[in-house]
C-alpha cells in the first residue's frame, strides 16, 4: 500500500484526474435536487444516505430513488436552467491547473449525463471525458427509464470506467477525487484516491482513507510544489 507521500508524488506525476461530481466537484447532489424539484426530496435524500453508506448496491438505490421520482424530460430541463449546479470552491482553479500541465480530466458520475455536462462545459472539459447515467424518456417526454448498460449504473462501475480510460489512453497513474464509498472503490485499478470533505463528510470514506482533504486549496498547493 503507497504512503500518503508516494500518494502526493502519484497525484503531482498522474496522466490523469477523475473527479466524481455530486458533493465533489458541485456542492450538491444532483439526484436530491432533482427529487426536491419533483417534489419527493425528503424519501429519496434517505435512499442516497444509504446508497452513499455503502450498504445498499448502487443499481438498487438508483432505480428506487428513480422510480420514486419519475422525472420528466422538461422537469430535468428545468432544474437546470432554474437551479444550475454550484460548482465547489476551488474546482475551477484546479482543473484549469491540471489542464495546464496537460493533465487530462475526467468526470465520473453516479449522476445524470445532461447534468455533469453542465458542469463540464463550465470547466471547459470536454462532453467526451464525461462517464454519467443517461436517463431515457418517451416520445412525450415522460420518464422511461435509465441506461442499465452505463458502467456508472452499478457498484464497482467507476473502477470499469479507470480500467476502460487505462486500456484506451495509455494511462500509467489515474488519480480518483470524491466523497463517497464508489469512488474509493475505483482504486485499484485507479493507483491513488483521494478523500474529498468539503461539501458533505462520509464517516467510512475519512476514516478508510489515507489522504483526506476538504478544500481543493489542498491539491493546488501540492501542484505548485513541484
């Protein structure tokens, strides 16, 4: 297992950056949003505790919460035009630095595609380099479903995408940023996770993992080191 030095020397010298997005890389949790905007906040913010905790599977969780909400293709469009996602403190400044030292970022979400690349256009990274859940809807717009084949769909499906982005670019060390049991999960085959606090603290997260950070001051200040 790598020291918390051989980590930092990992994150300054990584091909590449995965973030994960809801309470990382935006200070909410897109799926909540979307439930209090359909008027369902409060049973499914409980279903993502669980889900975030790690004792539920992440399909499970995601299509009860999903069945619960049932939102339409106009409400999604709505959430984001009356409520946009706020971008965490600090995120902007770190991925423009990572871009920079030609540093290829990654967003890896649990979320939804429309949402994360929302955010994605804001950090100028490109809609390619986004992994997210794709919601279907039916001609009418009504809710349909969700993509069951996005690796971002199950447990374990962020470590696939590492693995996929690994085979494909070349990577020799991937880094994965976030708040959550997932994303902690991802590494291996990830070769460095670093524990994201700044917006919500997941007990098991702070206490399993050996870098832990709650502001990304922390990683921009470890970029300029070198």
């Amino acid at each position: 297992m790598a020291s918390l030095m051989e980590m930092k020397e990992i994150f300054r010298s990584a091909d590449a950056v995965c973030f994960d997005v809801d309470s990382t890389v935006i200070r909410e949790e897109g799926i909540d949003e979307l439930a209090k905007f359909c008027g369902v906040g409060d049973a499914v913010a409980e279903m993502t505790r669980r889900a975030m905790g790690g004792t539920v599977t992440f399909k499970a969780a995601l299509t009860a919460r999903l069945g619960l909400i049932r939102p339409s293709y106009e409400q999604v469009q709505k959430l984001i035009s009356d409520n946009p996602p706020q971008l965490t403190p600090g995120i902007r400044e770190l991925v423009n630095r990572l871009h920079q030292r030609g540093v290829q970022v990654f967003l890896v979400s649990g979320g939804f595609q429309s949402i994360v690349e929302h955010v994605a256009l804001q950090l100028n990274i490109p809609t390619a380099n986004v992994f997210a859940n794709r919601l279907k809807f039916y001609f009418n717009g009504e809710y349909a479903g969700f993509d069951e084949t996005q690796p971002t769909a199950e447990s374990g499906g962020k470590g696939k995408v590492i693995a996929h982005l690994k085979q494909q670019f070349q990577f020799k060390k991937v880094v994965m940023i976030g708040d959550g049991a997932t994303d902690m999960e991802a590494c291996p085959p990830g070769d460095c996770f670093i524990g994201f606090g700044g917006n919500v603290i997941r007990k098991q997260v702070k206490e399993k993992a050996k870098w832990y950070i709650t502001h990304f001051d922390e990683l921009l200040k470890e970029l300029e080191e070198r």
